[in-house]
C-alpha cells in the first residue's frame, strides 16, 4: 500500500517513512507543500500523512486544494498544536485524522489501517474473501484456518485486491499501490507475485480478466 508523508523535518520524516515500511507501507517523503500539492495532483495513494506547517504551501493549504479537487484521500494531519482549537481547524480543512507530535508510530500506523479501511467501505480489520482471511494489522494470511507465509509483496498484492473486492485492478495500478519512487520494478512481476498467491492459497481467488487485470470476486 502506498503512501505519501509530507513532513520537513529531516529526522522525523525518516523515521516516519521507515516505520511504515517495517509495517509493510511503500513510502513516498517529501518535504514541501507545493511539491506535495503537485504529487497528489499527478499520483495514486491509499493516505497522506501531512505536516501542518510547511514551506512553499502550509498542511491546511495543501489540505484545501485536495478536497477542493473533490478528493477522498484519508488524511492524518502532524501537528505540535494540541488546543482544542487547532484540532477543529485541521478537521474542518478537510482531515481525517489528527496525531499531536510525539507520537507512537504504531498508532499512526493503526490510525493509517483504520482510515484506509473504512475509505474502501470495511467495517471489520480483518479481510475476507471465501476461505481466505487477511489481518492487516498482524500481517497474516490464514487459509482453511491455517497461517500462510506469504513475501511482502504477496501480502501487499493481496491485500489490495482484498480491499478492492469486485474491482478489477490492472497491472499498472497494483505497481502503483505497492511501489514507492525509485523502486526497481522487474516487468512481470506482479504476474510472478499473483501466480505464488495462486499456489499458496487457492487457483480460483484471484481471476485474471484478460487485457484489463485481475479481480477477487
């Protein structure tokens, strides 16, 4: 699942995109508000982590021009503002979420996994699709009712095409949803991922719809 976290602050910013990728997040950082406007204009997502204040455009201003796109985006708003007052502006712009800094990066990262849960209409943490189950949170995979070791590409597959349940998702946007700029991505290999999901769990979960991309029904 891909990310955009927009924070300017050097030490924080890395240390937020490398927590989310030991949760299993392809991470895109800038660190500026009108490149992130240009980014999330141009780019797909599942969520934005926004720094409130930002050189070149502030949180609000790019929160502003998202929603005035009629945007969807889940958005937590990083802020050190704690007043109530604050807090009501950052929603009222258009967030979803609110985390004060410090914060722990495990509930940003359960924050991130509640926000795009509901954006895809799951009410549930856990995934299901016939005899598969997926956990986000504890990164499992059970089929029949028995874990299965999945690579985290695999898993990032799908859970994709398990948020996505009737969609059918081409190649090029589950390369968009599990790949962060400058990664290396080999031509076949989402095929190669779907084809190991297909082995491990079962033939018939995922369908490839020929020319356009694959669906769990």
């Amino acid at each position: 699942m891909r990310i955009l976290v927009v924070e300017d602050d050097n030490l924080l910013g890395d240390a937020i995109q490398a927590g989310l990728k030991q949760h299993g997040y392809a991470v895109d950082w800038l660190y500026d508000g009108l490149t992130a406007d240009h980014a999330l204009s141009t780019e797909p997502y599942a969520a934005l982590v926004l720094d409130w204040n930002l050189p070149r455009l502030s949180g609000l201003e790019v929160l502003q021009r998202l929603r005035a796109r009629e945007s969807d985006l889940p958005v937590i708003l990083l802020t050190a503002r704690d007043t109530i007052n604050d807090r009501i502006l950052g929603l009222d712009h258009g967030a979803d979420d609110y985390l004060i800094k410090p914060f722990d990066m495990g509930e940003l990262a359960a924050r991130l996994r509640a926000l795009v849960r509901r954006a895809n209409g799951s009410i549930t943490p856990w995934l299901q699709a016939g005899e598969v189950e997926l956990d986000p949170s504890g990164h499992q995979v059970m089929y029949q009712g028995k874990v299965i070791e999945l690579s985290a590409k695999e898993f990032a597959i799908l859970h994709a095409l398990m948020l996505n349940t009737g969609k059918v998702l081409s190649r090029t946007q589950l390369e968009d949803k599990l790949y962060a700029w400058g990664s290396e991505i080999e031509s076949n290999a989402v095929e190669v991922h779907i084809h190991h999901l297909r082995r491990k769990l079962t033939p018939k979960l995922i369908e490839t719809i020929r020319g356009v991309g694959y669906l769990i029904r």
